[in-house]
C-alpha cells in the first residue's frame, strides 16, 4: 500500500517522459526504486554538464566549455530537463532552442557526447561523470548552443516542399489518394526537420552551399513519391547538376543520428535510381477519377 501514494505523486512525470522512455530506454530497477523514496530523502547524485559557450557580444572572446554541477535527483531524466534547470536556477545567460519537449518539434536538436541528436529525447547517462554539449556542428553559431540555420532553410524552400498538382481536384475538394499511394510516403514525411542528419553528414560539411544534405533530400523525394504531385520531372531536374544531389557518399551517418529512426540514405538512393533509370509507374501522371 506504501508504494500507491508515490505512483500519484510521480505519475505526472513519468507520464511526460512516457514516449522518450519508449524512443531511448526503459527505466533500469534501481530508477525505478529511486522514483518509491521522495526528492528530499535522496543522497544527491552530482553530474557535469559541459557546456559550449560562445556570446556574440564579445566577438574577441574564444569559445569555451562551462562546467554545471547538476543533482540528478533533483532533474528530470532527460537532457534537456538539466539544461532547463541550469538556466532557470544557475545560469539565466545559457542560451539554447526547445519548445514542444517530446520529440516533435526538431527545436532541441544539438550534439551530446558526440552525437547529433534531441536533447528531450536523449536520457541523462547517470553512471557518467559528465556530458559535453555542443551546439550542431559545422553551424554557424548564433549563440552558445544555439545554430544558425539559415542556410538549411534556404535549401529546404529552393525544393519547393508543397504539392504541385495538375490542374483541380475531380471532385472540386481535395486531391484523393489509395491507401498503397499514401503507404509510399511512410518513412519521409516524418521528418522534423531538425538538421541532425544533415550536420552529422561530412559530404556537408564539405560544402554545404551546393550539396542539399540528407534532410532536404530526402523531403524532395516525399514530394516525387507523392502520387497527387505532378511536378516529378520538375523537381528531378532541378537535382541534375554535381553537387546537389550526387554528393552524396553513402557513409549512413544521417541514417544512424535520425531521432525519428528515418533513413535519408535511401531516399537519396531512390533518387538516383529514378534519375538513372526513370521513376517507377505511378498515378501522378494520371487524371484522379472521382470516387
């Protein structure tokens, strides 16, 4: 009976973290023992956060890494739960984007322990001594873990990421699809958006000014496998150059950081195949009948 009060009492959190616990890990036994005995009862259990810090205030100052001390007891479980509690209660001057908190929105996207990933989705190491937080890299930087991503929505809008159809809907309303036509977009739509798969990617790295990068590739193909677009021959010839396209080297680095578990390797592959050998049968050239 003993353990009833504790489930109310914590179930507001653990409810919030529900689907990064599903995305990352499962609670070990000893977290969830820890969760039975209240916050003020807990010996503290201390982590450093190494931070990157950069103001552009101070344009002659060098980068550097700022050390917090952090009672993990005292934090939620993820990344971003200690880099919210730094700036509201130690370091107000910490800059860093978030906003939905579960994985959708793409804002927390940042390198951790050397990995691009979301800091809402990326659980607190507790058995580390420390975590080093950089901003994404290969970024400009606007401040401290802060990227600017201008460039990348640059390229994302020269895709012209919106439906081109051909001419009106049958019926005067919407543009109709079958079920196996919206099955095709499975696995691109998804995307977020949140570039770690792109500043993860070195072919970017390299020149990021002519080479799209996975994530805006592989939204040009969900707009080519979309059956209700008209515009493939369009948006293929756009890619029919040296850099924009067939930069791409198939080292599978976007694949392996996507927070979502996409893979715009393979998208990029079926690019080139429908470039090289003409994009498979499809309805999108065929007028939708009205049911």
């Amino acid at each position: 009976m003993s353990v009833i009060p504790s489930v109310f009492r914590f179930g507001p959190r653990v409810a919030s973290t529900s689907f990064a616990t599903r995305a990352t890990a499962s609670f070990s036994t000893s977290a969830v023992a820890s969760l039975a005995t209240p916050v003020s009862e807990r010996p503290e259990k201390m982590k450093t956060f190494k931070v990157y810090r950069w103001n552009p205030n101070t344009p002659t100052e060098k980068p550097k890494m700022q050390s917090y001390e952090i009672d993990l007891n005292k934090t939620g479980p993820m990344v971003l739960d200690a880099l919210i509690k730094i700036k509201n209660e130690v370091d107000p001057t910490l800059s860093f984007r978030r906003s939905c908190r579960e994985g959708i929105c793409g804002s927390c996207a940042m390198n951790i322990d050397g990995v691009n990933t979301l800091a809402c989705l990326c659980r607190i190491d507790r058995d580390q001594q420390d975590s080093k937080i950089y901003p994404l890299p290969h970024m400009h930087v606007v401040k401290d873990i802060v990227p600017d991503l201008t460039q990348f929505y640059k390229q994302y809008r020269s895709i012209e990421p919106y439906l081109k159809p051909e001419g009106s809907p049958p019926n005067g309303k919407e543009y109709r699809q079958s079920p196996e036509e919206r099955r095709r977009l499975d696995g691109l739509y998804e995307c977020i958006l949140c570039a770690c798969c792109s500043t993860s990617c070195p072919s970017y790295w390299w020149n990021q000014d002519e080479y799209l990068g996975p994530a805006t590739l592989m939204q040009a193909y969900r707009w080519m496998a979309d059956s209700r677009d008209a515009a493939g021959e369009e948006r293929r010839r756009k890619l029919e150059n040296t850099f924009s396209l067939y930069r791409c080297h198939t080292i599978f680095n976007c694949a392996r950081t996507c927070p979502k578990g996409l893979n715009p390797a393979k998208a990029i592959a079926q690019i080139k195949k429908d470039m090289a050998m003409g994009p498979p049968a499809s309805d999108a050239q065929r007028p939708l009948q009205a049911p």
